[in-house]
C-alpha cells in the first residue's frame, strides 16, 4: 500500500473518532424508534407513490383511464395495477411492435429519452419493483453470493428476453387469431403479478373466477423471484428484467454519471461489498450494471465516489 | 510520468469526453425526433388505448 494511501486511511480512521458524538446521536435516535431514512429510499417511495397516485383504483378494483395513460412511465410499473397514473413501456413496446407492425417511435424515443438522461438510475432510483426487492433483501436471513462462473452468464439473460420475447415474438409471431400477446407480461413479468395481477384479484370478484393455469405460472414465477430478492440482492435486477438490459446499453453515455477518483481511494472495497449489483466498482463504475443507487458513494469514506449530470473532464 | 506524457494523456481524455458528449447529444436529439414522430403519428393514442383497459394477459388471466 503506497504512503499516500496509508495517510488516507488514516485520515478515515481519524474521521470515525471525531464523528463519535454524532454516531452516539445516532445510536440513540436509533433506540427510540428513530432511523435515518437514505436519500435512494426516499426517492423510491416517491416515485413509487407518484406512478401509482391513484388511489380510487386500490378501493374499488378499477384502473385510472385518463389521458396521463398515453404517457409511458420509465420504470417497470403495470398499466394495470389499480393505481397506475402512466404506461408501462415494455407492455407499450409488445404491444407498439405486435399491434400495427410498424416503428415504434414514440414508445422507442421515451425510453431512449429516459435512458440517455438517467441510464440506469432508474432501476436504482425509481424503480417501484427495485423498492420491493431491496426490501426483500433486508430481512434477516443469510445473503447468498452468486459465484462469478454462474452470475456472469446469468446475467445476459436479460438481453435475451429483451430481444426474445420483447421484441422479437411481439414483431413476428402471432397467434392463430392473429392476436399478438405481450410475451413477456403474459409468462414473466412479476411486477405485472405483482402490482396488476394480485391487487386486481383481491380488489374485483369477477376477475377471481377467470383465474387458471396462467394465473398459477405466473405467481409461481413472481414468488421464486421475491423469495430469491431475500437472499440474492436484486436478482430480477441483475437477471430478468428487459428494461434494465435496455437502459444498460445507456448507462456509459447517459448524461447522469458515476465519478470513480482513483487518486483518492484507499482500496478498502467498502464500496464492493455494499453494492447490491456486485459491480466492480473501483474498476467499471459505469458499467453496464451499475443502478446509480448511490450505496458505494455513501460508504467511501474517503469520498472517491461522486455522480452528478455533468461529466468532469 | 513526465509533463509532456501527463499532457498527452490529458488530450486523449479531453477527445474521449468530446466523443461521448456528442454521442449523449446525438442520442438525445434522436430521442426527441422519435417522440414527435410517434405523436405525428399519434402513436400516444395507441399507447392509451391499450393502457385503460386491463390487460388480462399482463395479470396472468388472457
């Protein structure tokens, strides 16, 4: 370790003594019910909020019909979960590519837009089924590291069903009525399940008696991906979802950016191990993988990590 | 590393950043031409169309 690294780490250590006395405050915020909310969570549960504002669909099992509808929203949010005030845009884009066979502009441009603009901080950031998971993923029961021989593979899974079963099926396979099903929302989505599925059936009776074999897959598929979210972090994240794959092609251009300062890192891989996408942080920051959570920004003491809007020359 | 090295590896970055800047930019404007097209076309309409009703298929029922 070089001297200059040693002085660094040092200097951490010495930040952890003087900030003693606000570890104290924290501690004892702590024991009476107190907990410092991150600025990610907080972030989350308003986006969260915000996507599903509609609250008369929770009560009476309806869904908003209004003209925000035309607008897709970036993260991966039902068109049919009760509350739902925007489009989803994989649902969009199946539906765009199988409905009338042409380009699909619009859905297209606003998930470039979204992802040029933010890359995958949306799935960090604004993601409502990112939220479920890393709550999932805070219950107490032992963390699994995926070995790298099986989650590096498993990741470009992703891309597959993207391509596959986004846009390649919707484009160019029909069923013998000619109607094009949303591949993807139809076997996989969990957020559909999730957010559409469940709360339609509890909230609409009528729907209930319409549930078979389709319905079973489906909520066999969202419980193995939230049983898994306790023990692997994000793994629909890392794995599964169409979306993150598209907006990772983004993530090195897009306008918001990870700054890693190697003059300032002490390599302690704090910031490593706190990430929930095992991104190689010290090395490929803006990595195809990266979520822009803001977890090793948090954690680097020796404040190596910044993001903002602008990239510094 | 010498001034003159440190200097040239600084240019390489400077060129690098340009390029990036103008595949953002580029990027962007394409974004943007793209959603006008699709309302040009009034592709938002289809969009709605499918997203107030609820699609059986996306809840596991279709």
């Amino acid at each position: 370790m070089s001297g200059m690294h040693r002085d660094r780490m040092n200097a951490g250590r010495q930040n952890d003594t003087d900030g003693q006395g606000a570890g104290r405050k924290d501690a004892s915020r702590q024991s009476r019910g107190f907990r410092r909310i991150s600025f990610q969570r907080v972030v989350q549960l308003l986006s969260a909020a915000l996507v599903n504002g509609y609250v008369v669909g929770f009560q009476k099992g309806t869904i908003f019909t209004g003209k925000s509808k035309a607008i897709c929203v970036p993260v991966l949010n039902c068109y049919s979960c009760p509350g739902a005030l925007g489009a989803c845009p994989i649902g969009s884009l199946q539906e765009a590519l199988g409905g009338r066979h042409h380009f699909p502009f619009y859905v297209l441009g606003s998930l470039m837009l979204f992802g040029i603009v933010l890359g995958r901080a949306v799935c960090g950031l604004l993601c409502p089924f990112g939220l479920v998971q890393d709550l999932l993923y805070k219950i107490p029961v032992p963390k699994w590291k995926v070995p790298g021989r099986i989650d590096k593979p498993a990741r470009f899974l992703k891309y597959v069903i993207l391509v596959v079963l986004v846009i390649f099926l919707p484009a160019f396979l029909a069923t013998k009525t000619g109607i094009v099903p949303p591949y993807f929302c139809k076997y996989i989505c969990p957020a559909g399940t999730l957010g559409g599925g469940i709360l339609q059936m509890i909230a609409n009776p009528a729907l209930r008696k319409l549930a078979g074999a389709l319905f079973s897959w489906k909520v066999l598929v969202m419980v193995v991906i939230l049983a898994a979210s306790m023990f692997i972090s994000r793994p629909f994240c890392r794995y599964l979802c169409p979306l993150g794959a598209f907006y990772s092609v983004f993530n090195r251009f897009s306008f918001y950016q990870m700054h890693f300062e190697e003059s300032a890192c002490v390599a302690c891989k704090q910031c490593e191990n706190a990430c929930p996408m095992a991104v190689e942080v010290t090395k490929d920051i803006n990595g195809q993988e990266c979520i822009r959570c803001g977890k090793c920004k948090t954690v680097c003491r020796a404040g190596a990590i910044t993001s903002d809007f602008v990239r510094k020359s | 590393m010498s001034e003159s090295e440190m200097g040239k590896s600084g240019m390489k970055k400077d060129k690098l950043v340009g390029k990036e800047n103008m595949v953002r930019i580029g990027v962007l404007f394409t974004s943007i031409v793209f959603i006008a097209i699709g309302i040009m076309r009034q592709e938002h309409l289809e969009v709605l169309q499918k997203a107030v009703r609820i699609c059986l298929e996306c809840i596991g029922i279709g």
